[in-house]
RNA sequence: GCGUGAGUGGCGGAAUUGGUAGACGCGCUUGGCUUAGGACCAAGUGGGGUUAACCCGUGGAGGUUCGAGUCCUCUCUCACGCACCA
C-alpha cells in the first residue's frame, strides 16, 4: 500500500516553501529569453473567492507554469480592484468605514488566493485604492482635462436609483436596468464628467482587425460603437430656417417625400417655427408625452409609429425642388445623428409604415436588380431596402445606386460623414468611495486640474457617505479647506468620484512597475512586458472594461505615455461555473460551491484539475459542478500518487513511445487551451502504465508533465526523489517524433463504404500487402466474393475501401 | 428583425481536420473485496437485433465524394450580443 495522498498537509507545506523561495517573482528582464505577459482580470474584494476565481485563475494557471517551464519569462501579476459600491453598501450596512471593510477583505483573500498554489508575480500587486496607485489614475484624468479629452458635459444622463448616482451607456443593461444592481434607469438632466471615447471610435473599430481575439468579441464591439457611412444633407424649411439630416441612403434622396424631426429638436423651440406653426398645441403637446415617456416604451418596436405634422411649415427636397411636409415622431431619436432624418417610405421599413399612416405619398426610385431566378414577382414590393438602379431622379437615371450616393450630396452641397451609436464615457460618479475627480474650481467657477504635486488628492474621511442622491464628499469640511488652503479663498472642490471602470483602464501597466514614484509606469517597463500577450477574462466585460481600457491605452499613446496602442493582443473569454442543479449559484438557490471546502476535502489541484477537465477552456459554455467528476479527477491524483509503485527496471517500447505521445499532446494542447484533453491524455497513459510498468525516468518525466496541472503534488513527489530543486524550476519535457509516429496500428477496412473489419498494419504496408492480408482473413473473403474488386483505396495508416459490384 | 456562436450517448465532452464516431471522466450494470468511504479491484455500457450475421445512429431534409460529425444548399432549435441607429 502506497503513501497517503494527504492533500492538506503537502499543500500547505509546499506554499510556504514556494513564498519563502520567491521562485514565482519577477526577474530582471532578459531578452534573450521569450517574455509572455498572461493577464487574469483583478477582482474585486467581496470578502470571499468564489468558484468562479478559481476557475479564472487557477486554469490560467496552467499555462503560465507550462510556458515557465519552457524557458519563457512569465508574468502573471494580481492584484485588487478595491474601490467601488459594495464597499459602500457593506460599510453602511455595518457602520464602518469603506476603507476598514476593504482592507479586511484583501487581507482574508489573499490568503485565499495563496492557497490556490497558482504561480502569481506577487512581487507586481497592486490595488486601485492604494494612493500611490490613484495619484496616477487621477494624474491621467488631468492630463485628459488638459487635452480636451475629460470635460464637463451637460445633457441627459442615465440615474440609478438604486445605487443613486449617474452610469454610463455601457453600464445600462439592454433592459434599461442597471448593470450593478438591477434597478430600472432613469433619464435625467445634469451636469457630467465625461470622457471623448467618441473621438477614437474609428480606431477603435479599425484596430480591432489586428487582435486576436474571439470575432463575436470584435463584432459586439463594433455593433456597440455602431458606424455607419452616410450624408448629412441640408433642407430648407419655408422659415428659412435649415435642418440637416443624417442619412446613409443618399441615392434616394429623390424619394424623400417628408421630413422628421425628433421631438427634442432645437429647431421646435426657436420663435420663427413656433410663430409658423399652425397647431401649436397639438404640437406641444406630442411633445411632452414624447419626453416623459420611458426609453423602454419608446423603443418598443411591438408600437405603432405616431407622430404630428407641423401645419404651415414645409421643407424643400434638395435634389427635385419639391416642397414636402415636416413632421415629427419619436421613432426618430434626438441622440443619434442629427436628431433628424428626410423619410422615403418606398425603401425604409419605418418610413413607409409612417407614411401609410400618415397617406404620405410614396415615390420609388430604386429598381432592384434582379438575378433570373427571383423573378419580377417583387419588383413592385415596397419598400426595397437594397441597392440597385435610381430611377425617377433626374440626370441621376440609370445610375448604380452605389456610385448615385456620393454623386448625389456632391449636387445637393452635402456632407460624406459618419455616425455612432458610441456615446462619450460619463465617468463622474455621485459616491464616496472612488477616486476623487482632481478638479477644483475657482471663485468664477471655472475647472482646474490639480497639479502633480498635490497628487494624490486624498480621498477624505470626514464623510458622511450615506446616499442621498447628493455627493458625498460635498459634506467634507477637510476636502472644503484643503482646497481653500491650497488654491485660495473661494476655490472649491470637485465632489465627484471616477467610475471604477477607470481604475482598471490601466492596471496592467502598473503591474510591471508597481513601485514608481516618478511615473505612472516606465518606458523601459512597458518595452518590456507589454503588449499583454493573452487576457483571460470573463464575457460581461465585452462592451465595458474591454471598450474602455482599450480606448484609454489609445489616449495615452497619443500623449506618448505608453508604447503600444493596443494593450491585449489575445482575448480569451471563459464561460460560467453553474451549480450541481444546473443553475446559476446563488444563496437564494443554495446551490453555491463553496471553493474553501472543496479545498479543505479534495485539495487544491484536485479542484483545479476538476475545472480545467470540465470542457476546453474559452468556450463560452456554461458547466454544472459535478461532485462524482470531481470525485475522478481526485482518484486520478490519488493514482498519481501511487505510480511509482509501477516503476521497472525497463520498460517497453509502447511505453516509451506513449509517453513521446503524451508529451506532445500537452505540447498542442496547453497553447490551445484545452486542457481537457491534455489530461484525458495523462490519464490514458496512467492507465496503461498501471498495466505495463514505466521506467524510473518516464517516471520523473511524468511528474515534470503533471506539474503545471497539479503543481503541489508533483512537487511533493519530486522531492521524495532528492533532486534538488523544485520541480517547477525544470525544464518541461521534450519529445522524440521519430518515437511519436506510430509503427503499428489497426486500420478499418471498408467494402462498399461500409465497414466489415480492421487490419492491423505498418505505415509502409503496401497495397498489395494489404489486400493479402484481407483476402486471408475469411469473413472479408466472402464479403468481396470471387470478382475482381471494381478498385480498391488504401490511405496508408488510415483506410482500405474495396468497391465491389 | 439583425449579428455571432453552437447542436454528437443518461451527463461533461473526444474525434489525427474528409478516413474504424463516442477517447477520457462521470453515471449506470454485473461480479469481487472490506480500512464501511463521496472507497477500491475486475468486466461491461450509443440504439435495435433471434446477442450471430446484420441494421440504425452526430437536430432535420437534400447534395458532393470510394468515404461526411467534419465540405455545400435549404431548414429547425438553443445561447449570447444589439435592436425604431435613419
């Protein structure tokens, strides 16, 4: 009977051994030697690691030791993303301060996190509320202000209710609830903190081309950000006033038939149209049934388009002269574009419903072209939304309707231009704990930064942070006379705090130089490490903190702050840990694995192992925990355990050549991040090796393979072999392919396409050699029959297909 | 509606990229064993079948091919993202 698999004990033992050893710090850059930057999204510090975090960082992990082990410099740095509402909430809850509740929190998950056994440069951590960390956040912040880049925007801005503050476009779910708490979002006039991501949307959308990264990733991003290519064209209004309108489908501009203006439009409130306007009231009056309606129900497309013309005021079609009617609708949005559209029912789905309901005329001026096949049977179906020929529109007859578009502004004075969905970041926050915004402003009221020196501007503690809707910091004597001390009588501070999505805009390039004081992170540093080579994270960060910290690389290159203009070359997104019920683990369900006992009972690389077993790594598929399947990925380790029991004096060829196999598999498999199949693969080997007995040095090379995977383990039965060092310092094995090829296997044999039987042969059996083979065994003999086969396909080593009649 | 991805045993998933479908693990069945455990060992386990032959089988229907889970066409279902974006 073997030694005990005593998890616990050489776990423990062999953390502090590794902590002691610092053998997973960073060294001194050599760059002789391959660099790989692996990042893992920092959590946030709840107070308890999840199952999820095992599964984000410690199958990370596997990859991080294996590339160690090939001689590659690996960072794979942690660290907390500690400022944000939770904190809050918990502090008020227990009447404590945020900070208290925060720092308790890291404390205990660190420890957590150390007994995962993962390889962490925890020489490189950080934390977003450390002030050596938000002194450049809001150091950044200031040199955006000074660019143009940060300003103080007014107009709508989205209120949550529940966490009573201000969120961005991003932080609002599809629903029109919060992303954080699941409130229902409001609208609401105000004065914001914003950030111009605007500007970069077209490198933002360009750039994504270069990455590698999952294309449904890419195509959210680009279908957030939403360019499209179009016109804005101007129409007179018979006020004499213009209205521009933003349109993608200039070649159908003879098709306009009307004019609609959405119902926030400047233009409504100005006394020229207001004193032309015959129903006014009527007009009015659509108009604030418009704006007090919710989003949600304006955007319900289940709705019947609704709308009022402007009696007494026309405009006229640029390109046909014609005066047409204005109307205006709410299904045309203030936000995008110009808040203003020319309608052409005949190839529009919403102008031509408008337009039935309104009795607008419809006028075509599009044929489509038709292929032979689609017939004439919809030539007259309207409306027709694609290209084809203009009809109906002067000089421009005949013309494809691609190249009419930009023929058509040219004749009318307009605009080849492009719109978003993107709007600009607003980033001011109406919370407490969060980085102060580092403005204050003056006796006129006018935004200054806060120089460098004052920096970091200190979060105070003098507040009262309950939520009132109001700032807290606004309640601070401190922040009220430190301002006035160092900026002068009548100065006053900013009282807004950064979204937290802010903070994690850059933590990457802190990592590789956590401890400057000088800089946010240094050249030499970021030439380094950086780009990050490959991100692990989880897919709610798709259209959020993967938008945004790409948009702030890109800002800061162009102050020349960083060195590259993409931070993550490669993306990987993992999917979610259900609970045994196949639910999403929650307390009310009570169906949450607690991780800490599944450690306590099965051990860390047992766990570790279950969740890199589960499925391969970066599908998005959602796995149920199963205690019997990790119950088997303990008995394998307890297998493990024992193998050196099976060691021989010498061992045959198949086993030799099986390991060969293996070594390769990993080799694939590991940089393709299927570690599922990496260990089904050390399975079967341990499976026959059981059977067959394996060499003392397949032994020790079998450990090196296990090592990444169960790190403790191998460690420990390595030690037992007086080696020397750890484990995890060696070189990871290497295969022989002449050993790797197979010298024998068992092909299919096939009559007809069908299979009836198997041979077994070498790679360099010939044709004939196999059809003697066949022909001696006797099922297969009478199944050809007496005739000549019609032909005959061998692929070597890999099928024989006999064709009779 | 638009976009992206995916459909393989009772379950998680494999399949040398067009070549014996179901590796590995879970679960289950039978037998053994006893440190009575979420244990271990052995054999079996896609469905049908007279248990032999053979037939059927990768959401469905066609097609290409000596050969299709894999390629092509159509179609259904599910997940995620966006959604009156002009």
């Amino acid at each position: 009977m073997h030694k005990k698999f005593d998890s616990k004990t050489i776990e423990r033992k062999w953390q502090e051994a590794w902590s002691a050893s610092g053998i997973y710090n960073t060294k001194e850059r050599d760059n002789n030697q391959e660099k790989e930057y692996v990042l893992v999204e920092w959590p946030y510090p709840s107070g308890n690691l999840h199952i999820g975090h095992w599964h984000a960082f410690s199958v990370p992990d596997i990859y991080v030791r294996f590339n160690r082990m090939l001689g590659k410099q690996v960072i794979f740095p942690m660290g907390f993303d500690a400022f944000g509402l939770p904190a809050e909430n918990a502090a008020i809850k227990r009447n404590i301060n945020p900070r208290e509740w925060t720092e308790s929190n890291i404390e205990h998950m660190k420890g957590q996190l150390v007994s995962m056994g993962n390889a962490f440069s925890w020489d490189l951590t950080t934390s977003s509320t450390d002030p050596e960390y938000y002194k450049w956040t809001q150091w950044m912040f200031t040199q955006f202000f000074e660019q143009g880049i940060a300003y103080r925007g007014k107009g709508l801005v989205n209120w949550c209710p529940g966490c009573n503050t201000v969120i961005a476009n991003e932080q609002v779910l599809s629903d029109d609830t919060c992303e954080r708490c699941g409130n229902e979002v409001e609208k609401k006039e105000m004065p914001q903190w914003m950030l111009r991501i605007t500007d970069y949307a077209d490198r933002l959308i360009d750039d994504l081309k270069g990455l590698d990264w999952p294309e449904h990733i890419k195509e959210a991003q680009r279908r957030w950000i939403g360019r499209s290519q179009g016109a804005e064209i101007d129409f007179e209004l018979s006020t004499g006033d213009k209205v521009t309108v933003f349109t993608t489908r200039p070649d159908t501009l003879y098709g306009a038939t009307y004019v609609v203006l959405a119902p926030e439009h400047p233009l409504l409130q100005t006394d020229e149209v207001r004193g032309k306007t015959s129903n006014l009231r009527e007009v009015d009056e659509y108009i604030e049934n418009a704006t007090k309606k919710t989003e949600r129900d304006r955007l319900d497309d289940t709705r019947e388009k609704t709308g009022v013309k402007l009696e007494g005021i026309t405009a006229k079609n640029p390109a046909s002269g014609e005066n047409i009617p204005v109307y205006i609708a709410d299904y045309v949005l203030a936000s995008y574009g110009t808040g203003a559209i020319m309608a052409v029912p005949a190839h529009d789905e919403r102008d031509s419903e408008f337009a039935k309901k309104f009795s607008i005329p419809v006028k075509q001026v599009i044929k489509p072209t038709f292929s032979s096949t689609d017939a004439a049977k919809s030539l007259d179906k309207l409306p027709y939304c694609g290209d084809g020929v203009i009809a109906h529109s002067g000089e421009f007859d005949g013309m494809d309707s691609q190249e009419a578009k930009r023929k058509i502004v040219e004749k009318v004075g307009g605009r080849m231009t492009s719109t978003y969905r993107l709007r600009d970041w607003s980033v001011g926050r109406q919370r407490y704990w969060g980085v102060p915004i580092p403005i204050v402003y003056d006796p006129d009221g006018k935004a200054h930064p806060v120089p460098k020196e004052h920096l970091p501007w200190i979060l105070p503690e003098d507040v009262d942070f309950k939520p009132t809707g109001e700032a807290p910091l606004a309640k601070s004597e401190e922040l009220k006379k430190r301002t006035e001390e160092i900026f002068g009588v009548g100065w006053t501070p900013e009282v807004e705090t950064l979204d937290t999505f802010v903070d994690s805009s850059w933590y990457f390039l802190r990592y590789i130089d956590n401890k400057n004081n000088d800089e946010l992170s240094c050249k030499e540093a970021q030439e380094s490490w950086m780009p990050i080579d490959i991100y692990f994270g989880g897919a709610e960060h798709t259209t959020m903190h993967l938008l945004y910290s790409r948009f702030w690389q890109k800002a800061l290159y162009d102050l020349g702050l960083v060195t590259v203009d993409e931070p993550y070359k490669k993306r990987i997104n993992r999917g979610l840990i259900l609970g045994p019920d196949g639910n999403k683990m929650s307390k009310s369900k009570g169906n949450v694995i607690d991780p800490d006992e599944q450690v306590e009972r099965v051990g860390a690389d047992t766990v570790k192992m279950y969740l890199a077993f589960m499925g391969p790594y970066g599908e998005m598929t959602n796995y149920p925990w199963d205690m019997g399947g990790i119950a088997g990925i303990r008995r394998f380790l307890e297998r493990v355990n024992g193998l050196y029991e099976h060691v021989v004096e010498s061992e045959t060829q198949e086993v030799t050549e099986e390991l060969h196999r293996l070594i390769k598999k990993i080799h694939t498999d590991i940089p393709e991040y299927k570690f599922n199949t990496a260990i089904s693969s050390m399975m079967s080997f341990v499976n026959i090796v059981e059977k067959e007995g394996l060499s003392q040095s397949s032994y020790e090379t079998f450990l090196k393979l296990l090592a990444p995977f169960a790190p403790h383990l191998a460690e420990e039965l390595w030690s037992t072999l007086n080696k020397g060092d750890s484990i995890h310092v060696e070189k990871f094995p290497t295969y022989d392919e002449s050993l790797v090829v197979l010298k024998k296997m068992t092909i299919g044999v096939q009559i007809n396409g069908k299979h009836r039987g198997e041979v077994t042969v070498t790679p360099s059996t010939t044709e004939e050699e196999v059809m003697k083979m066949v022909y001696s065994v006797e099922v297969l003999r009478d199944k050809i029959g007496s005739k000549k086969p019609k032909k005959v396909i061998y692929k070597p080593g890999k099928i024989l297909n006999i064709i009779v009649d």
